[in-house]
C-alpha cells in the first residue's frame, strides 16, 4: 500500500490548539491528492522546516504499529488518520488509492517540505 505522512512540528506555546486544527483540518481529506493540496495550503501558513511530507510505496500493514494499523483499516482510502505523535511533531497518515502517483521531488524546496518515495 501507499501511505502518505503529514508532519507539523509543534510549536513551543500553543500546542494543543495547534493540534486541534490540524485535526479539524485533516479530516478534510479525502485522497491522497487532497492531503497535497492541503500541504500546499498550509506552506503559506507554517514557519519554515515545520511542515514535511513523506510518502512511501509498497509499505506492508504488519510493518506498522498496531494502532496506526488499525486507524489505517477503520479509514476508507484516502481519510486521514486522528493526529498522533507529540514530543517534535504531529502526524497524520492517509493511506492513498491504487492509482496514486506520488510527486516527483522539487529540485530545491525553499519551504522546508520534503517528498521522499521508497
């Protein structure tokens, strides 16, 4: 399966209302081209380096923890995960459709947000 991972780094003062936005927000999603198209909305947004991205092919579901697996499965494809995470970052996981094509790399990203595909 494909999953794509939305991380924002937590901010120092604020965070559980940052939080709460974000999954307010995340629950918009539907595909995993909105999760893109919500990114890109938020890089407007965020400071620098506290907005990433990653998504990642082929990934099997016994690889992930248990819980994540389970929010995952409960989820129609392309619904996004409650938030998780803490310490540095929350995170959000949506696992994308069959017929997904995940972007290539930017040649440079001056937003902080990167894209890796394995």
């Amino acid at each position: 399966m494909t999953l794509l991972q939305i991380s924002l780094a937590i901010p120092e003062t604020g965070a559980a209302e940052y939080e709460k936005a974000m999954e307010e927000e995340t629950a918009k999603i539907t595909s995993c081209a909105d999760g893109l198209k919500f990114i890109d909305g938020l890089k407007a947004r965020v400071r620098h380096g506290s907005l990433s991205f990653t998504v990642k092919t082929d990934v099997a579901i016994a690889t992930l923890p248990v819980p994540l697996s389970r929010a995952l499965l409960a989820r129609p494809i392309g619904k996004a995960t409650p938030v998780f995470g803490g310490g540095e970052a929350f995170r959000v996981l949506v696992r994308c459709e069959p017929t997904f094509v995940a972007p290539r790399p930017a040649p440079s990203s001056r937003d902080g947000s990167a894209v890796a595909t394995s």
